[in-house]
C-alpha cells in the first residue's frame, strides 16, 4: 500500500510508474521504482526507515539479501536496546539511530537534526550515508554510496564514531593490537597479503562487497580492521551465538565466520592463524614456524615428526583445544571484563587487545604494556571455560609446564650445537635433515604462547627429537638429560 507520503512530488519516477501502471494495460513502458519515503531531514538526504514497524529499510526495498542479514543484527534494534538499557541520555542517541556518525557526513544529520521514528537504529546509511541521490537515479554509478572500512582512533567516518570511548573501547585497544598494525612489507605474496592486510583477506575470503578502499594498491592497504572479522551487512556467527540483545535475531559480534568449530579452514581465528606449522621440506632453505597457533591448539598438523615417532592417538589435544573449551581461542583471546578503579569509576575492557593474560595493574584494569612480570599478569581468562578453577591453578599449571619444556628447549639447543650435529642444522643448504626438522620443533617450542596452546604435544615432539638426535648422530646416552621415565613418551 501506498501512503500519501510516498507520492511527494520530489520523485517524479514513483509518479510516472503510478500513471504508467493506471493507464492502459497494453502499455509495455513501465518504469517501476520501489517506493521511497521523503527525508525527515532533507538537508543530508537520509533516507532511513521505509517502514520503522518493521525494519523495512528504504535501502532494503531493494538491496533485500544485505536486508535479510542486517534485520538480525544488535544494530537493527540498538534504539530499542538503548531505551531499554535505563542508562539512555541525549547524546547516546546518535550512535543508536541515523546520524553523521559512521559515515563521510560532517555536519549534523538525521537524527541529530529530526528526530524522526525513521531513523531509528544503525541502518545501511549509518555507514554508507546518505541515499537519496541513488534512488532518485540509480543507474548513475556516481550516486553509490559505498561504505569505508578505514578504522583510526581519530573516529573520523568509521567505526570508531561509536565503537570506542569508556563505553566499549573496541577501536582503542584494537588500535594497540597487532591487528591494528599495516606490515609494513608483507611480501607481496597472495598468501602473506591475504592475512596481513584487509583487502588481501576479505579477497581471500571471498568477500565481493563493494568499498571505498578496495582498490588501493598494495602500499595502501589497511590493517585487519573491524570488517575483516566482522561482517557489517550481519554475518551470522556471534560471539555468544543466542545470547544477544538487540534486533529480532540477535546475532551479537556479526562474525564472518565462527569461533567455535574446531577447524583450520572454517574458525575465524584460525584461518590467518594457521601458516606454516610443519616445516617446507621440499624447500631449499628450511625456515622455522610462522602463526602455527591453530595447528597446535587443535592438535593436528603441527611440527615435524621424527622417524618411528608414532603417537598412541590421533591428535595430542590440551584441554583448551578440546570440547571443554567451546570458544578456542576466543576464550582467552577475547575477554570482556569491567573493573573498578581507585577511584571508584568502573573501567570497561571489551579484548580487543586480544591478550591472554594481559599485563594489569593493582586494580586489575590492562596497562597496555606487552611485558611485565608473571605477578602483574591476570589469568582471569583461563578460568572461563572451567578449563582452571582459579588463576592461581592457571598460573600454576603455566609454570610447571613452561619448566619442563623450557628444560627440553635448553638441551636441545646444546644438541644443535654439537660438531656431529651442527653441519646438518643449516638452514639454506637446499637439504632437509634430522637437525633441521629438530630445529623447527625447537623454534616452534620457543614461540609465544605454544607452551600455552598445547604443552602435551610441544613435550612430545621436544623428547621425540631428542631421541631423533640420539640416534641419527650416535650421541653418547650421557649427552642426554631427559629423565628415563619421559623419553619414550
């Protein structure tokens, strides 16, 4: 049905369909144009709701996949949300509804200016801006709005206008995060561009969704920012799949892909993190391990096994890769915490630093700093999945494992140095050999974090290639340290 709102003389195209589609029915002319409402705020041309009671939006009359998906996200209910929340004030308003706010509008706009039921909520405009000129004539390619995925702590046209602050400081930390960082060369090589900067990963995701920024050239690529792991039209992976609040479906975090399957090709996580966990052994120059982080919490596919290492199962799993700890990575990595300063003021943490175990302060709000001793390090993280039933057995467990294997680490490098060993152990003789294959599983013990992701098979691997070089090089059994219970693990 049609309102008298819709035949504003301001689109000529609807009226001209009107008349075509009253007049004789043999006419073969028509011109259809799905029906728009006026602007509440005609001065930026926003669009917003065609239908606030439904969600319909005027840009999701036509575009109804990106309608289908974004109507099940927070931010198709974030007024109502905002509302609900008892906490509203007047300036929360404009990151709940249409404004200026996300995209390359400078002055006030939409709800800022009207505050009209239309602009309820995050809609397309709400990135994309104004769409006014686009459907007055949507054949003409400069009228398309695209959206930017550039990210900075400046909040300037994009996420960071409402996605930082004491709020919910995503931007902020995401900024301070290796995620925040452009390598500055990362190759040039598909499979090094397509982890180390946005437009290499949304192409090597097959994301064909049109940006601002999707043809730069390599020099100017992005960082991984929001977009890459977040799909803003409403991808339907969350972070806490049914426990949301927002739109109809609640889908809360908008993931491209899920975080909680176990699976190198399928985990959000787990697909940048996941290169070269075995060594190249065709290769001419044996390089050591690079982001084997999936491989080795899942553990399947990681290190080099030396011959007649045959482990008694499958796959050598730590409790954080298994059932009883549903979201992986993101359990540790993805922490969301509030705590209260001395002062009394809360301090929201949102894990967008993407650290385990933070460096905090007497408080326990993260400091920011990437070292500090073990007592200034929370643990909080380990115990969310009943992995640890307290940091201090967290803390504990790390310890002991980080002594044992750093035990193996030491021997292993006296091993790799021995004049039997060493003239194998070079890393660009076009050769694969027992020492380098060693070698790996050596420098894959020493990366941060492995002792973490799976001490059961970085122990396993580090006795089996003691053995290795015992046998390969005829090393006296005085030579070797393992106690005689664990080298035969």
């Amino acid at each position: 049905m049609i309102s008298a709102r819709d035949l504003s003389p301001r689109f000529p195209e609807l009226l001209t369909a009107i008349v075509l589609l009253t007049g004789a029915c043999t006419n073969e002319r028509i011109v259809f144009r799905e029906p728009i409402n006026p602007p509440p705020d005609e001065s930026s041309g926003l669009l917003g709701y065609f239908d606030a009671e439904t969600n319909q939006t005027t840009c999701g009359n036509c575009h109804i996949g990106q309608q289908s998906e974004w109507e099940n996200t927070a931010h198709a209910g974030a007024y109502e949300t905002l509302e609900n929340s008892g906490d509203a004030q007047a300036f929360c308003f404009s990151c709940h509804t249409v404004t200026e706010r996300g995209n390359a509008l400078t002055a006030a706009a939409g709800w800022d200016v009207v505050q009209d039921v239309a602009y309820h909520d995050v809609q397309c405009e709400s990135c994309h801006g104004p769409g006014l000129d686009h459907v007055e004539n949507p054949d003409n390619a400069d009228n398309v709005p695209l959206a930017s995925i550039k990210v900075s702590v400046d909040g300037e046209n994009n996420c960071a206008e409402c996605h930082s602050g004491v709020h919910h400081p995503f931007v902020e930390e995401w900024a301070s995060s290796g995620h925040g960082t452009v390598v500055a060369s990362p190759g040039g090589r598909a499979e090094c561009i397509a982890c180390h900067t946005a437009q290499g990963a949304l192409e090597a995701w097959g994301v064909r969704a049109e940006y601002e920024e999707k043809d730069a050239p390599l020099g100017q690529h992005e960082a991984i920012v929001c977009a890459v792991c977040h799909d803003p039209h409403g991808g339907q992976n969350g972070l806490e799949p049914g426990s949301g609040e927002g739109g109809p479906g609640s889908v809360v975090g908008q993931l491209r892909y899920p975080i909680d399957v176990p699976s190198q090709d399928q985990n959000l996580c787990v697909k940048c993190h996941h290169k070269r966990a075995e060594p190249e052994t065709e290769s001419a120059t044996i390089r050591g391990p690079h982001s084997p982080e999936g491989p080795l919490l899942l553990g399947e596919g990681a290190g080099w096994f030396p011959p007649g290492f045959e482990p008694e199962i499958d796959r050598i799993l730590s409790t954080h890769g298994s059932s009883a700890n549903p979201k992986l990575c993101a359990t540790c990595h993805v922490r969301a915490f509030t705590v209260t300063d001395a002062e009394g003021t809360e301090v929201r943490s949102v894990g967008h630093r993407f650290e385990a175990t933070p460096c905090v302060d007497g408080n326990g709000i993260p400091t920011g700093e990437e070292e500090c001793e073990l007592a200034q390090k929370s643990f909080a993280s380990c115990t969310m999945s009943g992995c640890h039933g307290t940091e201090e057995v967290a803390k504990s467990a790390f310890l002991t494992a980080e002594a044992d294997i750093g035990d193996l680490i030491e021997q292993l490098d006296v091993l790799l140095a021995r004049p039997e060993v060493a003239p194998d152990n070079v890393q660009n003789d076009g050769r694969f050999t027992v020492a380098d294959g060693v070698w790996f599983n050596n420098q894959l013990a020493k990366m941060t974090g492995s002792i973490v992701h799976n001490p059961f098979l970085i122990e396993q691997l580090l006795i089996a290639s003691i053995n290795a070089l015992r046998q390969e090089y005829n090393i006296p059994s005085t030579a070797i340290t393992v106690p005689m219970y664990r080298r035969h693990l």
